[in-house]
C-alpha cells in the first residue's frame, strides 16, 4: 500500500471547486500525498472507502468527478499477455494543462452541450427529490429555494436521483421511528451536506441509530406479558 507523506497539496481550483463534494476535495489532496514518492497513487478504492468511512461507490464517484473536471487520470496496467487487470494508477494532473487550453476545451462546446442537453434533466430531477423530500414527514418546506435547487443539481453530480430519494427514506423511517435515537431534523440541503452520505446504506445506518435500551425493553415487555411463562415444560 502507498505510505502517504505528512502534507497534501490542494490547489484553490480544487479547494474552491463548487462542482465537487467535500469528499472529492478531501480525497484529491489524499491522492496528492499518495503521489509524492513514485508519481501516481495506486491505492485501491477500499483503502479510500475504509480511511474516509464512505462506500466503494462513493469513492467511486468522487474519482469521476476528479477526472471529468480534469484534475487527475487514471491508467489501468494489466499482467503481461493477460486482461487480468495488475494496478490501477492515479495521477495527478499538472497544473499548466487545469489552467490552461487543456481546460478551456475541456469547457468548450462539448461541455456546453452536455449542459443543454441535461438542463431539463436536472430540473425535473431537482422538483422530483424536492417532491419526495416533503412527502417524508422530516421538515415540510414551503418552498423551493435557489439554496436547495443549488444543493440538489450538486449531488446529483455525485449521486442518482433513486440513490437520493432512498437515503432520505432511510433517514425518514430512523428519525420517525421511536426505536432509533438519532431524531436531527434537517433541512433538505443540510441532509444532502452532512447526512447523505450516513444513510445511503440503510441496513447499516439502522445499526448504528438502534436504541438497544428500547429493544431490550421492548423484550423485556413481551417476557412480562407472556402467559406462559410460569408455566412448566415437561418432557
């Protein structure tokens, strides 16, 4: 595995990036350090998912992101004379080619038609989750705000609209439910900031909000109101 160094480099295009999470931001300076002794970092996509406590796919798409804005390149080498695939290697990409004509044609016209062409997609999208989210008995908003609608079309850079509207089910069904303690009611933008990410996998955040002391007694009720339990049992 790649021994980091003790510094990371994050440029202010990076750092400032408002197309990318915070994750991503984070995950590039990471990538940075992994880079410094042979060039590229080739730790694998659990090795980020265990350091940062997120899930492969997270990582996932915290890498695309980085490579479709250009920030770094990913190179597959294979065994010799095989498909079977040896490394992955990440590297990161030279500062003249972000800033310079590497980046306007990467924002050209193709760029410019990926836009337009998704525009209605977002949109609809965007009143889609924004719909679902009110439906879920967490914070009813009256209104859709250019704060969330901004908030949204981020995620959804990262994330599918399915993969959204389950994270908030899975929070709404813990924070409704009296067998779980964590009971924070965020606004839609502020559980796409801070929560998403907690509730993506719903079998594990229900793990971690169980309220044991509710379940044992729950138990411990059910053992009390048993009519049988005085009852002898013989063979």
């Amino acid at each position: 595995m790649n021994e980091p160094n003790y510094y990371a480099v994050l440029p202010a295009d990076v750092r400032y990036d408002e197309d990318l999470t915070m994750g991503a931001r984070l995950l590039y300076g990471e990538l940075t350090a992994l880079s410094n002794k042979n060039g590229y970092a080739w730790a694998s996509n659990e090795y980020f998912a265990n350091l940062y406590k997120v899930s492969n796919r997270t990582i996932s798409n915290w890498l695309s992101r980085l490579e479709k804005k250009g920030y770094i390149n990913r190179k597959v080498i294979y065994k010799e004379n095989s498909k079977a695939i040896k490394e992955r290697r990440i590297y990161i990409t030279p500062r003249k080619y972000i800033h310079g004509g590497g980046e306007n044609n990467f924002m050209g016209g193709g760029e410019n038609n990926f836009l337009d062409n998704n525009t209605s997609i977002n949109i609809t999208s965007i009143n889609s989750i924004y719909a679902f989210w009110n439906t879920q008995k967490i914070i009813n908003h009256r209104k859709l705000t250019d704060k969330m609608k901004r908030k949204i079309k981020t995620t959804l850079k990262d994330y599918t609209e399915e993969e959204i509207k389950t994270a908030i089910k899975n929070y709404s069904e813990i924070v409704n439910d009296d067998k779980y303690y964590f009971k924070y009611r965020w606004t839609i933008d502020e559980f796409l900031q801070r929560g998403l990410e907690r509730f993506i996998d719903g079998e594990i955040a229900k793990q971690n909000y169980l309220d044991e002391s509710k379940v044992d007694k729950k138990e411990q009720n059910k053992e009390e109101h048993n009519p049988y339990k005085h009852m002898k049992i013989y063979e």
